[in-house]
C-alpha cells in the first residue's frame, strides 16, 4: 500500500526475508514507521535479500502481505536488494580504485585456527592486508578498517564508541561466495535511498560501527541512529525464525499492534485488543512516545501470552 505524503525525514523497515514476519520483527516495524510519522517524515520498507542462501522463496511478498494486514502505509514501492547488486559492485569498485579494500585469501577454517591460536577472538588477524601470500589467489574483499574510535549518539542507548580496527579489524564487503555482504548492501541502500534516521533493534547495535566506518571510506552521509530493545523469548533467545518465534499472522491484527506497543512501552488502552486496526492507529500516531520506549537492549516479549 503506498501512502502518498513526502516529508524529508526518511525512515526505513528493512526485514530480512528468512521466515514470516514475527512479533519482533514488527516491534521494529511497528518503531521505526510511528518515529517517521511523528516527525512527519517519510517511511520506506525495503527487504534485505542480499544473502540468497538464507531466504525463503516467497518470504518477501508474505511481509508485505503481513505488513499491509496490519495497517502500514509506505511512501515508496519497497525496495529488494537482490535487484541491486550492480549499484554495490560500483561501490566495491570506488573503494578498489581508492585502495580502501583489499583481497583476501583466507578460508574460515585458517581464520578460526588463527583466532584460537590468538586469544579466542573474532577480530580478522590482516593476514592479506599488505597483499595476497604467494600461490594464494582472492577469495573475498575487506575494507581496510580505520585506526582510532567511531563515536556516535543513539536516540535511545546513548553514547557509543567503538575501535574497529581492534574489535573487529578488516571485514568482508565481497564474500568467497561472490556475493556481497549485509554491511555494504545495507551502507549503499541507506544512501541511495536518502534515509535519514534508521530505527532498528539492538541485535544491530553491534553493526553500526563498521556501516560508520564505511560511509566514510565511501563519502555518504551518516543517519541518526535509534536502537529498540529486542524482543526475546522465555529462554533468554532474541525471537526469529531459529528460534521458532511464530507468525504474527497467528494473532489478530489489532492485537499484535498492541502487544508491540506495549513492548515499547506504550501505555495501550485495554479495548484497542479488540478494536479494529484503524483505530489502534489512530491511537498510536496520536500517542507515540519515543521517551517512553525501554532502554534496555533485551525485554521478554512472550508472544505466547494472550
């Protein structure tokens, strides 16, 4: 369903299409569309098939179908990464002509014996930094991280920092796949699109650092960021489609809307339950409160409980 209005805050939804649209994953909808609406601002939905081995046929149109069951408006037809890999080979191109990335030949096995003969950490060991050893031919492309801290303000989990180099070091752009990774797919898109404010879950707050770093490699602006908590199930595990959280297609409309907002802190007025979808919007865009959300990165959000 498009809506027609155009407002220069942009906001986006950009769900992985691995499973049905879950209750966290409409926290996250449900987050980033009310913020955009508040600042009267546009909100765009975009599905992030860039990993093909990890997408369910028919998963993206289902989201949709789910999302527009539940009441959204999108201001542009939504945008599917996997018709976008020639605008992400010309950004790879920029940053190889800038000698920003380099070519690696490391396989996982030889990265997971380094890390362990290291000190049991991720952090890529730049191996190929200063080129391929020799017999050794390109397997992937990394950006050459940037020494010193990336600072930032969340919205809602306050001041960040973050050392890529020394947390993370060079990390991949272009898989052994050949297929690009989440971090440039989702840097080029943010920029083409013009978004201005990414309202995401905290799962992702660990992502922004890197996707800062590359903006700069590639001279795109920065959006504002806000990280929602995640919602988790009994167990402690973040919902999702290995941790078997169910469809929100199971609940009501009117009742799934609810219970997100009352995960985001919202304070829903029992006869919405029951009400039609238009009205718990109407509710909701009159009542959203950003201030209001938790700030914690995790909450319970029994999405068994009726």
């Amino acid at each position: 369903m498009i809506h027609p209005r155009s407002m220069p805050y942009v906001g986006r939804f950009a769900p992985s299409p691995t499973g049905p649209l879950h209750l966290g994953s409409l926290v996250a909808a449900l987050g980033s569309c009310l913020e955009a609406r508040r600042q009267r601002g546009r909100w765009l939905v975009r599905i992030e098939d860039v990993d093909q081995p990890r997408c369910l046929p028919g998963a993206g149109e289902l989201i949709l179908q789910q999302l527009d069951a539940l009441g959204f408006e999108w201001d542009e037809t939504p945008l599917w990464q996997s018709q976008r890999i020639a605008l992400y080979r010309e950004a790879l191109a920029q940053l190889q002509a800038a000698g920003q990335v380099f070519a690696c030949a490391c396989s996982r096995s030889e990265l997971a014996d380094s890390a362990l003969a290291r000190d049991g950490s991720r952090r890529y060991p730049g191996t190929c930094r200063h080129g391929l050893p020799a017999g050794r031919s390109a397997r992937a492309w990394r950006l050459r991280a940037p020494a010193g801290l990336i600072v930032w303000d969340d919205a809602l989990q306050g001041a960040q920092a973050e050392d890529v180099e020394r947390d993370v070091g060079d990390f991949v752009l272009l898989r052994a796949d050949g297929l690009f990774a989440y971090q440039l797919a989702v840097v080029v898109d943010d920029a083409a699109q013009g978004i201005s404010h990414v309202v995401r879950g905290a799962d992702l707050l660990a992502s922004t650092g890197r996707q800062i770093a590359l903006q700069r490699a590639l001279g795109v602006p920065t959006p504002a960021y806000t990280h929602l908590p995640v919602g988790t199930n009994a167990a402690g595990e973040k919902l999702s489609k290995q941790t078997l959280a169910r469809s929100v297609s199971t609940l009501p409309p009117a009742a799934a809307l609810c219970r997100a907002l009352k995960f985001l802190g919202q304070q829903v007025p029992p006869a919405l339950q029951v009400a039609e979808v238009r009205d718990v919007w109407a509710w909701a865009l009159a009542h959203w409160s950003l201030a209001a959300v938790p700030h914690q990165p995790s909450l319970l959000l029994d999405e068994r409980a009726r």
